[in-house]
C-alpha cells in the first residue's frame, strides 16, 4: 500500500487555519490599565473627537482630574484647586465633558462648574432647600459610584435627606418624618437656582408601599441614574427597579431579584437600642444582604447589563462579594445570567465599553499602587 502523501501547502493552510481558530477561542483579556494612584476614584468617560477618554478624579490634597485614551496613555489633566477653594471639602465630581466639569460639596449644597483649565464659570448653591411642605433637604451623594449620572441633558438626580420641618428636630422625630418627604431631587446647575423639584416617596418602593414603617430608621441607600435615555431608580430596600418619569414618579417596576433573595429592611424605631446602635445595624444587614449594583447599557446590541450582589461581604470589606451579571435586552427581557467567581474585583466600580463589562480589580491585589487595572469581562 503506498504512503499517503500530503501536498506541503495544503498542510500548511490546514494548521494556519487551526492555529487561527485556536486563538479566536482563546483570546487573551483585554485588560484596561491607567497609571493612577489608588487615591483617585473612576468618574466615567466622555467623548470627544470622537474618542473616548476616561476620567479620574483625586478630591483631597492637590485635587485634579486626569484623562486617559483607551491604551492607557494620559491626555490633560485639569487642577480642582480653585474649586477647592470655594467648597473647602469636595464631595463629588462629574463630568459633562472633557471640557465642563462639575465639582460638588454636600457640606455646604455647592455646585462649581470649572473649564478645562480649571477656571470656574458657574457657581450655584442648594444649602437648605425646601419643598412645597416647608420640609428642608440636604442633597447628599449616593452610598454608590456615580451619584451624578446625567442623560447629557444637564440634570442631576441627587439624593435627599430631609431635616424636617423644624432644624431642632430629635433625631427621632426627624427619622419618623422622612416617610413624609422626598427621596430624590433632580437639578439643573446651568438653570436658575429654583428650579429644582422633589419626587419619588418611600411608599412607592414596592416593599414598603402596605406596611407601616411610620417609625422605622431609615438610610439612604438609593440612587438613580440615566440609561439608555430612561432615569432609573434602585435601593436596597426593593427587588425591584423603578422606571421614573421626568417629574419622578413611578411609571414602571421591573422584578430582579428572587423573593429567596434577603434584602435590607427598615428597623422600628421602638427596637432596643439608640438610633446610633440602629445606624451600626442598618449597615450591619446591609453587608448581609442582596441588591442591585449597577445597571449600564450595551449600545453596541442594546441589552441592559444588570450586577447584582449575591452574597455576604468578604474580610469585613463591603466592597468585597460575589456578583452576578444578568443580561436583558431592550425591553427588559432577562436573556442570560453570568456568575462571576473572581472576588477580587469591585462591582460598583463597573462600565461598559465596546461590548464588554469592565470592572476594577482591588488595588491590594496588584503589585503596585500607581496603577489601576480594569478587567475585562466578556458577555
């Protein structure tokens, strides 16, 4: 029987085009990594030229914000120190544009809008603002990243927290009153200073709406933020998002989490102990329980990625748990769900880009701290 021969050149294609597939399977992660130290915090990204550029902000101690291209290189950076100036403490920086940007102190209700060379062209305050109650509001960051998402339309959902009526008030009566206010208050810094308007009640989170939580200690554990053009509202307290209109008010509910799933409850006041003891256990149970993370948008297929805590923290860090990636489409239509085993990365510290979920890996974990690495995860 003679030998079978092989043609050199078939033979060659042949493991060119197996080698090729084996690495199309087996792609490498493209990671994103940005030469900052851990003090600065990811504050999202802008467009311009059409690139994009991701922003970090340092708030304390020669504050700035720097920009980077998607390879990592540094572009400008943009000094806060004026701003600093005039809040003395900053808060919270947002970003409307590579050139625009928001800085913000809830210590004294300050919005300074500052140019790319740092020089303020808008200064507005919101210290003490009341609704059509008389009640009185501190805009407050959110216990999350972004506490400023906006739609590109200039306006800022904060949340709130209400001093009641009188500025004396015990701090029992100012907790037995809150079931009365509003838990969100939508600004527009480049309009005129009244125009703010409140919405959005304890009673209209699902969970709360038939049961009596008059006198309960509450925290607020809530934000909301833009999406694919749609303000959306999450909390602790819920298993459900909340579809809000431009005035804030309810227009749809959507279902995430499992009934099995333990969520964080309001705790009567009438419980044992000083409202400071409740405070500890609020955050207590928080840690304890599940909640939605964050919610981003896959423009490149519309689909709605949704990260859900789904444990207990780790090593007493609340920013250490396991997560999971669930994946709607643009009618909220749960497609797929992704576990996510690797815990050593910071959920809440998440964006999408170019079709994959990038979210920040936890500074102890790397070998050095001038860096931030961002791993890419595929869905």
């Amino acid at each position: 029987m003679d030998r079978l021969k092989l043609n050199p050149r078939f033979f060659l294609l042949f493991l060119l085009v197996l080698l090729t597939f084996v690495l199309s399977c087996k792609r490498k992660e493209n990671n994103l990594i940005f030469n900052v130290k851990d003090s600065y915090d990811f504050i999202g990204t802008v467009e311009k030229d059409n690139e994009t550029y991701f922003g970090f902000c340092k708030k304390n101690f020669q504050p700035q914000v720097k920009f980077f291209d998607k390879e990592g290189m540094f572009i400008d950076s943009i000094s806060l120190k004026n701003t600093k100036n005039i809040l003395d403490e900053i808060t919270d920086v947002w970003a409307y544009s590579a050139d625009s940007i928001a800085v913000y102190s809830n210590y004294n209700g300050t919005i300074v809008v500052i140019d790319r060379k740092g020089r303020p062209i808008l200064t507005k305050s919101y210290y003490n603002i009341t609704d059509s109650n008389g009640y009185h509001y501190d805009l407050l960051p959110m216990y999350s990243i972004y506490p400023y998402i906006t739609n590109n339309r200039n306006d800022v959902v904060f949340s709130t927290w209400m001093w009641s009526g009188a500025m004396n008030s015990s701090p029992r009566k100012l907790l037995s009153d809150v079931q009365n206010g509003s838990l969100l208050c939508k600004i527009n810094p480049f309009g005129n200073r009244k125009e703010y308007h409140f919405g959005f009640e304890y009673k209209d989170i699902v969970e709360l709406k038939n049961d009596n939580y008059e006198n309960a200690f509450f925290a607020p554990f809530y934000k909301t933020f833009f999406v694919n053009d749609k303000l959306i509202f999450i909390t602790n307290y819920s298993r459900f998002v909340y579809m809000l209109s431009e005035s804030l008010t309810v227009m749809k509910t959507i279902k995430l989490l499992d009934d099995s799933q333990a969520i964080l409850h309001p705790i009567p006041l009438s419980q044992k102990g000083s409202i400071q003891d409740k405070a500890d256990e609020t955050l207590r149970k928080k840690d304890e329980s599940n909640y939605v993370v964050n919610i981003l948008f896959d423009s490149t297929i519309e689909n709605y990625v949704v990260i859900v805590k789904d444990g207990p923290i780790k090593a007493n860090n609340p920013n250490k748990f396991q997560f999971k990636v669930l994946i709607f489409n643009s009618q909220f239509e749960k497609i797929k769900t992704v576990k996510i085993t690797d815990e050593n990365l910071i959920p809440h510290k998440s964006f999408i880009y170019l079709g994959s979920l990038y979210v920040e890996q936890e500074p102890e974990k790397l070998k050095t701290n001038d860096s931030k690495v961002f791993k890419e995860i595929r869905l």
